[in-house]
C-alpha cells in the first residue's frame, strides 16, 4: 500500500514536472523563439526528479515532442528544440528504439544535419547493440540522404546478421551491394536469398536479380 502511494505522489510530481517543462516547449515554439537548448531541463536533472521513474518521464517528454514535431509540420514552430528533446529522452530510456530511429530521420531530413543524425544512431546502437532496425536505419540514411552505397552496404548486411532481421534486410544488402558496384557479392547475397527464402515471391524477384547482374557482369567483362 505504501509503495502504491508513492508511486502516485511521485508520478503526480513527475506529471507536473514534465507538463511544465513541455509548456515550456510549446510556448517557445509558438512564439517563434530560437532558443538555446540551455533553458531546457538536461537529462539529468530529469532524471533525478524522476526518482526511479525514468521511463516515465521518457514516455511523457515523448508525447510532447511528438505534439512539438506536429505543430512543425503545421507550420507553428521550427525545430529548434527537437535535437535536444530526443536526446533527453534516450538518455533517460536508452533502450527507446523508436526515439532513435524517428529522431535521426528528422534530424538528418527536416533539420539537414546528416552527420548528427548518424551520430544520434550511433548512440541507439551502442545502447542497443543487438537490435537490427538501428543499423537497418543507419543503411537507409547513408542510401538515401548520403548516396553512399558502400556504408549502406556494410549497413544493411550488419542488419542482416542480428536477431529477428526479417529479410528486408537482406534484400537492401544484395541490392545496395550492386548499386556499390560489388555485382558479384550482390549475386551471392541473391542467390542465397533464393535458396533459403519460404517466400515464392522472394524467390522469384531473387532469381531474376541474378540472371539479370550475370548478364551486366558478363557484359562487362566482354567490354
């Protein structure tokens, strides 16, 4: 009984916490100011006042920063403030994939600082070195926004490699693998696709990317 009532003394003090910290966000953002990231809460201060209930907070600041991301895209505020939000909230849960994977599109796409966003993921990945939808995103990001097909490459086959990878994952290997002009390994990559897949459609696509690659590398080889 003792233990339930703290929690929720502890998790009225938190709500309170966070909704004024978020208003700060909001009222900052509506008023157009560009703002320092310093009159934000720092992730340990948060944490602190957390007192144990880290994820909470995560999960709070979260939901604001989504409302925050929204009202950008509506074209009440800038993003000024997003960099440090998701920061904050990976630093008081660092196993909230989900944050990562939205921040650093956002931050490398909206806000144009690629290398931030590489390094935002950086952070998930090493917090979270078993899960392969960071270095998924990681392949996707040096693909898309980059045009470097070696990184994505190397990417997109770590991915591959970890637990639960389904074989999307594999499939952006083997073609990005071509598109670095490994055409060789792309048709490794492929026709093992095609050996071990128990999709028929997945076999099907893997086998025409084969003959299609021997036929481009045949062609350069008679050139």
């Amino acid at each position: 009984m003792k233990r339930r009532i703290l929690f929720t003394i502890t998790s009225i003090i938190l709500l309170g916490l966070m909704y004024l910290s978020a208003k700060g966000v909001e009222d900052l953002s509506y008023k157009r100011y560009n703002l320092e990231v310093m009159y934000l809460p720092s992730s340990q201060f948060v944490g602190e006042v957390a007192l144990g209930y880290k994820n909470l907070a995560a999960d709070i600041l979260w939901f604001k920063t989504i409302q925050y991301y929204g009202s950008y895209r509506m074209g009440e505020n800038d993003l000024a403030l997003f960099n440090h939000l998701v920061n904050v909230i990976t630093d008081l849960d660092p196993q909230f994939v989900f944050a990562y994977i939205f921040g650093s599109m956002i931050i490398a796409e909206d806000l144009g600082y690629f290398e931030e966003g590489i390094k935002f993921l950086e952070k998930g990945m090493r917090h979270n070195p078993e899960n392969w939808w960071l270095p998924f995103e990681m392949g996707f990001l040096h693909y898309v926004d980059a045009h470097d097909y070696e990184s994505a490459t190397r990417y997109f086959e770590q991915a591959s490699q970890l637990p639960g990878a389904g074989e999307i994952t594999k499939r952006f290997a083997a073609f990005m693998a071509a598109r670095a002009g490994h055409i060789e390994t792309s048709i490794a990559m492929w026709e093992e696709l095609h050996r071990t897949s128990e999709n028929q459609y997945i076999r099907e696509l893997a086998q025409r990317y084969v003959e299609k690659l021997k036929k481009r590398l045949q062609e350069e080889r008679d050139e």
